[in-house]
C-alpha cells in the first residue's frame, strides 16, 4: 500500500464546502421558466415545445443536475429492467439477438423493454433520454445508422449507468462491446470469390459511417489487393443495405450500359436480394451471368433458388454476450470487448459452374 502524505497550507485548511446540488429550481431561474415547464421537459413531455425540451436538457446538464428519481431507484434496489435500442425489430439479427438477451436477462432476474430507433437518430435520442428518468438499469444497445453525434450515449455515462454496444459501436464512449469480426466476414468472403474465378468483383455497401460496413468494405478492398487486384472506384457503392437499395444499385449499373461485374459482394442480404430480382427482370442466371454473395445469412438465403452465398453473425450468441457483461457490470464486473469470429457459409449463387 502506498501512502501519500499531502501538506496543506492555512488556505487548505479552509472547512470542506459541500457542493450545492442543482435542483430543477435553479434551472427554471436560470432559464427564466417555471419549474413545471422544466420538469415536463426533462420528462420528454410533448407539450413542452421540442426546442424548449432541448434547451433545458442541455441547461440541465451544464449545470450537473441529476434527476432524483435515481436516487428513489438506489433506495429502493434497482428497476430489474434492461433497455434495448435496436435499429429494426423486422430484422432477423436484431430479433434474435433480442431472443438472446431476454433469455440472458430472464435467467438473472431481469426483465427488457424493447425500442427500436428505426435508424432515425432523433428517434434515438428520445429513446435514450426517457431511459435517463429511472426505467432501467442498464442498456443494451445498436446504434442508429444515421447518427453522427453520440452524446446521447455518453449522457448515460455521466449518469452512471451502464451501457453495452452490440453489432455496431462508436469510438470514445464509455461501454462494453459484443461485436462481429465483419472485416474477416468481408475478407473469407471476397477470397472465395477470387477463389471460384471471379476478378472484376463489385462492392455495394452500407453508410460508412457506420462501423460494421465500414470495417466490410475495408475487409473487401483488401482481400482484392492482396490477390493483385486494385479495387476501382467505380466498383464501389454506398446506400441502403434494403431490397431497395440493392434493386436500384443494379437499375443503375443496367442504365449505365458498361461492363457489368463479373460478382458483387452486399454489405447486406436484403441488398443481395434487390439486386436479384434487377438481375432476375433482365433476363441474367445467378451465378451464370453474374456471382452474389450477402452478409447476415437472413434466413431467405437458404430457402431461395439460387441459395445465397452469406456470412453467419451469430446474432442470439452476441445478445446472449450482451446481456450477460451488463448484468456482471451492474454487479460490479468489469467492461469487456468481445469479438465473435464469422462463419462464411458457400451457398450456390457464388459458385462458378466449371466446364469440364
């Protein structure tokens, strides 16, 4: 044990002065408002004006107010309720992963509350805000894909609770991490591609800032390099990972009139998909005419024909490790960052029909 022995001066000896705490009083005195309107805004009230709300939280938190509904919490134990924030419920990641933690939490005793973001950042704040009035323990949480600015998330650090990121994460905030090596995903995946003959292989991928597709398109670009081929930038895409968007990345390349890819790895399934059903329109053969592979293993990949070439996320695997460091963090455990490997799985709609 080492001892510090710290001389103090006559001013030092000055009698300790216990820091005021900020009450929703000294708000509405600095803001000018009364303290019913301040209270309804910190309680996400719609009938306090979305710009007044976002004045007081900000006011609130300048000032280190912090709501005493945590304190009633701490007397009382705890809520036993974990949050979710996922982007979509509708897909099958996000529902398993779901399936995971509830059943994770459910042994420990702990019930969840379910929200889903919709990938609407604002959406996302609202969510996070309402967490910070004592409805849970902790969070389990995806971020949004539109989100630029985390302090929402780092809110819920100032007010000590714990916070575990699964599937997607964001550098700098103070949380556990379950995530998919997608970087690896991406490189098995474009190696098979080069390995069944495949050169000219296009990628369609999602936002990248967000860091599940960021980390697959970097995963793409250097398993191209590392066989000699240099990724153009005209192989590359960026939009939605919906069935949409992949439909219309295909229209795109049609209408363009150019050389068409010889394959194309999607950031997503549901991308893959779309661009099937473009495929499909202009009279193309998957993998004949053109090779597809996906990321997520959506279960629809195994049921169509041609079957879809995807990478498995593990989704129950990586809930179930969600929710098991936030119990132990709110047993006193330490965060962690675990990283689950991907499993490649070869279906028909990339492999090359060989002449024999």
């Amino acid at each position: 044990m080492i001892i510090f022995a710290i001389g103090c001066t006559k001013e030092a000896k000055k009698p300790f002065m216990k820091t005021k705490k900020i009450s929703i009083y000294d708000i509405a005195r600095k803001l000018g408002v009364s303290t019913s309107t301040v209270s309804r805004a910190l309680q996400d009230n719609p009938a306090i004006s979305v710009e007044m709300r976002d004045r007081i939280r900000k006011t609130a938190e300048e000032m280190g107010y912090k709501p005493n509904v945590f304190a009633v919490n701490l007397q009382r134990g705890s809520t036993r309720t974990i949050g979710i924030v996922v982007p979509m419920v509708s897909r099958n990641f996000f529902s398993v992963a779901i399936d995971g933690i509830e059943e994770a939490a459910s042994q420990r005793g702990y019930d969840v509350m379910i929200y889903q973001s919709r990938n609407d950042p604002e959406r996302e704040v609202r969510i996070l805000n309402s967490f910070l009035h004592g409805k849970v323990d902790g969070v389990i949480a995806s971020l949004a894909s539109g989100a630029g600015d985390y302090t929402h998330y780092r809110a819920l650090s100032r007010y000590g609770m714990p916070l575990v990121l699964f599937d997607r994460y964001a550098p700098g905030l103070d949380a556990g991490t379950v995530l998919l090596d997608d970087y690896k995903g991406a490189f098995d995946t474009v190696e098979h591609l080069i390995g069944q003959g495949y050169r000219r292989i296009y990628h369609y991928a999602g936002s990248q800032r967000v860091s599940i597709w960021k980390n697959r398109r970097t995963g793409y670009e250097d398993a191209l390099r590392r066989h000699g081929i240099e990724p153009l930038s005209d192989w590359i895409a960026e939009g939605a990972t919906t069935e949409e968007g992949g439909y219309k990345a295909m229209e795109r390349l049609f209408a363009a009139g150019e050389t068409l890819p010889e394959a194309v790895f999607f950031a997503g399934d549901y991308a893959a998909l779309g661009a099937y059903r473009s495929l499909c329109e202009h009279g193309l053969r998957v993998p004949d005419d053109m090779a597809l592979a996906g990321f997520a293993n959506e279960p629809f990949c195994e049921l169509i024909t041609p079957s879809f070439t995807s990478v498995e996320q593990f989704g129950y695997r990586m809930g179930s490790a969600a929710a098991q460091m936030l119990l132990d963090k709110l047993d006193g455990g330490p965060y962690m960052d675990i990283v689950i490997p991907p499993k490649l799985i070869v279906r028909e709609s990339s492999q090359r029909k060989r002449t024999e």
